[in-house]
C-alpha cells in the first residue's frame, strides 16, 4: 500500500501478517486479531537484488549490444526505474580541442524523439537538458543527483511518460560510466518517485553504476582501451598544462611539499602571501615552515605529519612572520592565512602534500576584536553585579541596625509598662512605643523599595535568571501567606487558600523564588486596600491548564504579553499554573485599571498619598511573570512550568523527607530554648555589633563578638570543640556569620571551619547561618556550597533570627 509516514510524500509499503480469530466463551468468533509487521526494506532489497542479478547475467554480445541489455534487464522493474536514458561516449580527435560526442542508445519511459533524448549531443559544448551534470559527473567521476519537486520539474521533461506509478520521479540520477579509465557513457535512471533517498537507495545506484560498466567493459576490445588510453594520456598532458596556468592565475596560493617537508612548487600568489622570494635560486631552497611564525611551526609541523600519517585533509589557521598594519592603528600585527592541505597519494603511499594558503588578517582581527569586546562586555556585566550586591549590602546593612533599635525600644518600653503603672510613665512610654512602630513601618518601607528599585534594576540590566527546581506550588503559596500571618492579624483580615478542581499536580520544575515575589506583591497590595474595608477577606487560590490563559478566566483583564525570550528548560509535560488573589478592598474603574502592570504607575493620585508605595511592585510582576512564559491580570496571573516526571518527583520526595535532618548537625542534637543560646557574632560593623549583640543578650542569651573571619576562627580555636582543648572552652551553640567583610569574609571562613570538622581540628559539627544582603539565588547557591546551614538576608530582626535559631 502507499502510506504517509515522517514525510511529506506518498511512500510505497510493504506489510506481512497473521490473521488470528478471537473467540468468545461460547466458541463464537467474535473478532480478528492481525499480529501486522512491516516487511518494505526486505521487499525492496529483494526486487532491486533480482534487478540486479537480472543486469549482471551475461549476454550475448554478438547478437545484442551492452546498452540493449541494460535496457532489457530494467524494462521489467517499472517502479524502481520509471524512466531510463543510455548515451554512449565517442571520443573524436579534432584539430584544435578534443571532443566527445554522445549518441543515445535507447531509453524507457520517453518516446523516440523527445527533447529530453536529443538522438546525438556534444558533451563540451552547450547547456540544454542534461549537459551540465554529465560535465559534472564526469569531471567528479562520480553519479550527480538532481532533485525535482513535483512543483519544480524541468520543463524539457514534458511529456514523459512516467512508468511505474505513473508520476514523476522526484530523484534524477546521472550515473558516469568508466571502462580502463576512460569514459564511455552515461546512464540516466529516474528513481521510484514513491520511496525516499535513503542509504539503501544510494547503494542500489551505486550497484546499477558498477554492474553496468562491468558490462561494458567486457564488450570493449583491448585495442578499443589502447586508442582511448593514448588519447587519455595527451588529454592529461593539456590538462596539466591548463591547471599551471589556471595556478598561475589564481588568488589563494597553491603549493606542494615534498614529503620531507621542502617546498616543491609555489606559484606567484604564495610568494606574494608569504613575502618570501620567488627567484629561481632561492625559490625552492627552505622549509615549508620557514615563512611560519616560530611560535606556530610545531602546529603546522603537526598538521603536516597528521595529514600525511592519517591520508586525510588537514586546514588550520597560521601567523606569518610577515606583518601588517590593521585599519585605524599604528601597531604592525603579524599576518594570518589559512592552510588547506591534502596528501598526494601514489601506490598506496603518501609522496607530499598539495594545498593552498588564503590571507585571512582581516578576518582574525575582526574575529579577536569581538572577542575582545565580548570580553569587555562580561567585565562590564559583572562590575555591574558587583556594584548592585555592594549598593544592596551598603543600603541594607543601616536597616538592621534600625529595625533592630526599633524592636529594642518596644520591648524595653513593654518591660517597663509591666513593671511601673504609672500614668505619666505610661503616656511617655507610648509616646516612646509609637515612634518605635514608626521606626519600624519606616524601615519595612524602605526595605521594600529599595527590593523593588534593585529588582527593576537586574530587570533593566538582563541579570536576572529564573532558575528551575523541583517545587509543590501548594507549599509555595502557603510559605507566601505565612510571611504576612502578623499583618493579616493586626489588620484582622481573613485569609483562605484553596486548589482549584482543575489543580492536578504535584511536583513541578518552577522558580520558587520568582514565583514567591509575585505573591508577595499582589498579596501586599491585597492587604494595603483590604484593611480600611468594612469587610476584610483575602483568597488565594491555584488551578492549572494545559492552555494559557485558561478558557475559564477569558473574563478576566490580562495585560498584554510583550515580545521577549523566554527561557526554555528540560521536564515533562508543560502546565499552566494559575494563581487568584481575590480581597474585599474598594475595587478599581476601568480606567484606574489599565494603569496597573506600568512602571512607576499607580492606579490614581490619591493611592499613592493614602497607601503609599514606588509603583513598581505590579510592574516587577509583570516582568517576572512574562519571564517564566506567562501573564498577568486583575487579580491573577498564570505562568509555564514543566510536570515533574515520576522518576524526579520520587527522588524529590525522598529528598523533602529527609530535608530538615540533612541540614542539621548530625552529631549534635541539642534543643536551643530562650535563654540557653550561646551565640558568635562574626560582623564588621560596629553598629550592627552592638545592636545585635544587646537585643540577643537581653534575651538570656551568651554573645561573643567577632570583627571578621580570621577572628572567628580564632575564637573557635578556644572553645570546648577545639580537639586540644580536652572538651573546655567557651560554649558554642550558632555562627552568626556576615559574607562581607575584610581580611576574611564569611564564605571563606565557613569553609575552613568545613575543613577543620572533617580534619578532626573541630570535635563537632558547628551551626553557621550565614547573614547578608547577597539574596541572589546563585549567591545562596555558593553560600550553601560553602557549608552554611541556612542564611537570614539583611535586614532582620531579633525575633527573625530566634525563629531560625529554634528551625535549627
């Protein structure tokens, strides 16, 4: 049958099988079973093998010519030869040029007189129908393919009448034939138009092509081969004459080397290339490699003995001694040319090699200036980097320092409400507590904006990178919201999570981080116009679509998507997570709508002096969101993740099991209650030291101070898990360890304590949480291959860090 398979064409098919009846419990046929198997390349060999075998019998050469029994052997098989051409060679000696005349000797599928088959042709002389691939395949001494879509068919194949399955071959092949080196015809063998041009199918041309010159060669007389050899011989001779011409004449250098490495022939232009002399007396006296600069004559000595050891072609690229001056600059630069070279190959061994040089200066000065200025480009990317983390750290690192003053002031005015009623202490005292929570709302703000002008930064800057893991986009969204539990408290705002019907997924490769900061602004903005409303409810829901956006949420109002390129990452099948965040707040007009998702925009004047905020939060989401292929609307977005597959939801799981103990010292497992921490604070800022150090002390714990690394490890060295010390020594229960600083910072000085654990210097495995405004996700990465055991991003407060200190 004729079948469509991978291709776009009808294929011919060949299939086998077994017809077995399936019987019900009565006995009845019910059914047909057909165990089907496909059977083509076997039908295939088999019909080309008898067309073959068929071209391959002798034949009677006295009363039947060579080209009648080709003819004879392939009129039978129609479909793997629907059209056939014979044209024998005829070489005749003429005065001025030698001329080879081809007279068709019979064809299959064209009838007599078509133009496709002129009855006698020049093969040197004019461009009509096949001429130029016989000019090329006797030139190659090897079959031409011509290709022709049925669109596309030469016109000189009009009228043909196509054997076989009546259409027209796709695939034309013009097959030289050689008898003793000299040529003598051509077939021409349209091929079955309804099979592709695969290895099995170039083998078989290639079969037809041999055994038709075996043919031929056994009708030729020895006396035939010794007129056309001595006319073969006085072709070469001309033929070697016109190529030093066409050498002479050319633009790329041409030379030959002996297999001793000397130059034997150079023509003008190498000489030119090189810059070496071209006299006779001194033309041919060095060594390929003496116009080489010396840096690259062992590469171009090693090329030379690699295409001589391996008889296979060789090009690289080599600097001559001689030099230039590159536009626009006054340095002279040496020269670089191309060699292409080729072994000469007699009796099976290698007597030189043949090549050819190509001046490429130019090209290779473009090529380093770009690389250059690639380069340039990556600095610049990188002091870019560098400059935001040290902008984040000098800008976050005050914060702390309030945000922490701030948390001591309330507490220490809350301690003396309790221990002191009286009522003018008491006003003070809330006077005190209000500035305080002033403080405090001042430095979340600020926090918060500065989030937001470092993120619209790396967005403007392309430094930022969305980086797939395995994740539970559940988990996601409740971590989201547990972030906010003491806002939804105080404002008294209800809060529900709930998976949609069409949530039907576990495990999925998504950025957590990106995906976390979006939920962090919408529900911001959820909880800014929520709090003032009479009635006070927020809901996040999740669903998910194998389409985006959902059929179900047309209603809703998506910003429109811009053109960008969205990274592709491995997984499984592709999903569309979809995330609502519904609240009660005052809702918003048309108009106040279609400014959401803007830079620096805010739905009116009024929003900003009522609830604050840069305008930004809305338009980073929108930006992380088109990033990881999704979109964003009113109230819900949706974004591109990829399934997990079995095989890493497994793994996954396992891993999520045994998450919270592979991060925990193994061999120390004691419970850290209040008043029970003994705590070392490595940081260089003087500030932040001794707010810190105060806050955790008037919490009962035992703080140690540490202005950078090397003293760390200094203190280290005098407690009691110091190996020398016997077991006496400070108490040591965290690291509190900032990344910058000077003389050793952080990551480096959590490594060596690594070293010294698995050196047996440390008795047991020490807790170090790692504090820093670097929150980049490849900078965590390296904190945690450092050997952190968690990490608190600047700023934070003293609760913050007794919340991670119980985690652990």
């Amino acid at each position: 049958m004729s079948v469509h398979k991978n291709s776009s064409f009808l294929e011919e098919a060949w299939y086998d099988g077994v017809w077995s009846p399936v019987r019900g419990l009565n006995g009845s046929i019910e059914g047909f079973y057909n165990s089907g198997f496909e059977i083509t390349r076997l039908k295939m060999m088999d019909r080309r093998s008898r067309l073959l075998h068929s071209l391959s019998k002798t034949s009677n050469l006295h009363n039947q010519s060579p080209w009648q029994h080709i003819l004879d052997a392939c009129e039978p098989f129609d479909r793997d030869v629907p059209m056939l051409i014979l044209y024998s060679a005829h070489a005749e000696e003429k005065t001025q040029s030698n001329c080879c005349a081809l007279r068709l000797e019979g064809c299959l599928g064209i009838a007599q007189g078509h133009q496709a088959a002129p009855e006698t042709l020049e093969l040197h002389d004019g461009t009509e129908g096949f001429l130029p691939e016989f000019r090329s395949s006797k030139a190659n001494a090897t079959a031409v393919l011509l290709n022709m879509p049925n669109d596309k068919l030469p016109t000189f194949l009009d009228g043909v009448q196509w054997r076989g399955f009546g259409e027209p071959s796709t695939v034309v092949v013009i097959i030289p034939l050689f008898v003793t080196g000299l040529m003598a015809g051509y077939l021409i063998v349209g091929l079955n138009p309804r099979r592709p041009y695969d290895e099995d199918h170039k083998q078989f041309v290639q079969d037809i092509g041999r055994v038709s010159t075996a043919v031929l060669s056994s009708s030729i007389s020895f006396k035939q081969a010794a007129a056309r050899e001595a006319r073969l011989s006085k072709e070469l001779t001309e033929r070697e004459r016109f190529i030093r011409k066409l050498a002479e004449v050319a633009t790329v250098g041409i030379y030959s080397i002996s297999a001793g490495g000397a130059l034997t022939y150079a023509n003008s232009k190498h000489y030119a290339i090189t810059g070496e002399s071209d006299k006779p007396e001194s033309a041919y006296n060095f060594s390929f490699v003496n116009w080489i600069l010396e840096e690259d004559h062992s590469k171009a000595i090693h090329d030379f003995e690699d295409c001589k050891l391996h008889k296979r072609p060789q090009s690289t690229e080599l600097r001559l001694r001689r030099k230039w001056n590159p536009p626009g600059s006054s340095a002279e630069e040496h020269r670089w040319v191309l060699c292409s070279s080729i072994p000469n190959i007699e009796d099976g061994e290698v007597t030189g090699v043949t090549g050819c040089l190509m001046d490429i200066s130019h090209q290779m000065w473009n090529l380093i200036l770009q690389k250059n200025s690639a380069h340039a480009a990556e600095e610049a990317k990188k002091q870019q980097e560098r400059f935001i983390d040290i902008t984040s750290h000098e800008m976050r690192n005050p914060l702390s320092a309030m945000m922490q003053c701030a948390d001591g002031i309330t507490t220490s005015i809350e301690q003396v409400e309790r221990s002191c009623r009286g009522n003018d202490l008491t006003e003070s005292l809330e006077i005190v507590r209000e500035h305080a929570q002033t403080i405090l709302f001042c430095a979340a703000h600020q926090k918060r904006i500065i989030d937001d002008i470092l993120m619209v930064s790396k967005l403007s800057s392309a430094l930022l990178v969305i980086t797939p893991v395995l994740v539970e986009p559940s988990e996601v969204v409740q971590q989201a919201m547990q972030m906010f539990e003491a806002e939804f408290s105080a404002s008294g705002i209800l809060t529900t999570h709930s998976l949609e019907k069409s949530y039907n997924v576990k495990w999925v490769l998504c950025d957590p981080s990106r995906l976390t900061q979006i939920l962090i602004n919408l529900l911001t903005n959820a909880i800014k116009f929520t709090k003032t409303a009479v009635k006070r409810e927020i809901n996040v829901s999740l669903g998910a679509s194998n389409i985006g956006p959902p059929a179900n949420m047309s209603e809703l109002r998506w910003c429109p998507k811009r053109a960008r390129t969205i990274p592709e990452f491995c997984g499984g099948e592709e999903v569309f997570l979809i995330f609502s965040v519904q609240d009660t707040g005052q809702g918003m007009s048309a108009e106040e709508m279609s400014l959401l998702f803007k830079r620096f925009s805010q739905a009116n004047h009024r929003t900003h002096i009522q609830y604050g905020g840069s305008g930004l939060g809305l338009f980073i989401s929108r930006e992380l969101t088109e990033l990881q292929g999704g979109m964003i609307g009113t109230f819900a977005f949706y974004i591109k993740v990829r399934r997990a597959t079995l095989h890493e939801s497994s793994i996954q799981t396992k891993i999520s099991s045994t998450l919270s103990t592979s991060r925990r010292p193994l061999t120390r497992q004691r419970s850290l209650t209040n008043g029970a921490h003994h705590i070392l604070i490595v940081e260089d800022n003087l500030i932040n030291q001794r707010v810190l150090s105060k806050q955790l002390q008037r919490l009962g714990c035992t703080v140690h101070i540490a202005n950078h690394g090397l003293e760390a490890l200094g203190f280290i060295r005098t407690s009691r898990f110091w190996s020398e010390n016997g077991g006496v020594g400070y108490e040591l229960d965290v690291v509190l360890m900032d990344w910058e600083m000077p003389v050793c910072d952080g990551l480096t000085a959590t490594k060596r304590i690594r070293e010294m654990e698995q050196q047996g210097l440390i008795t047991e495995h020490l807790t170090v949480i790692a504090t820093t405004a670097n929150a980049r996700p490849e900078q965590i990465d390296m904190a945690f291959a450092a050997g952190v055991d968690d990490l608190l991003a600047k700023p934070f407060t003293v609760a913050q860090v007794m919340t991670k200190l119980e985690s652990l």
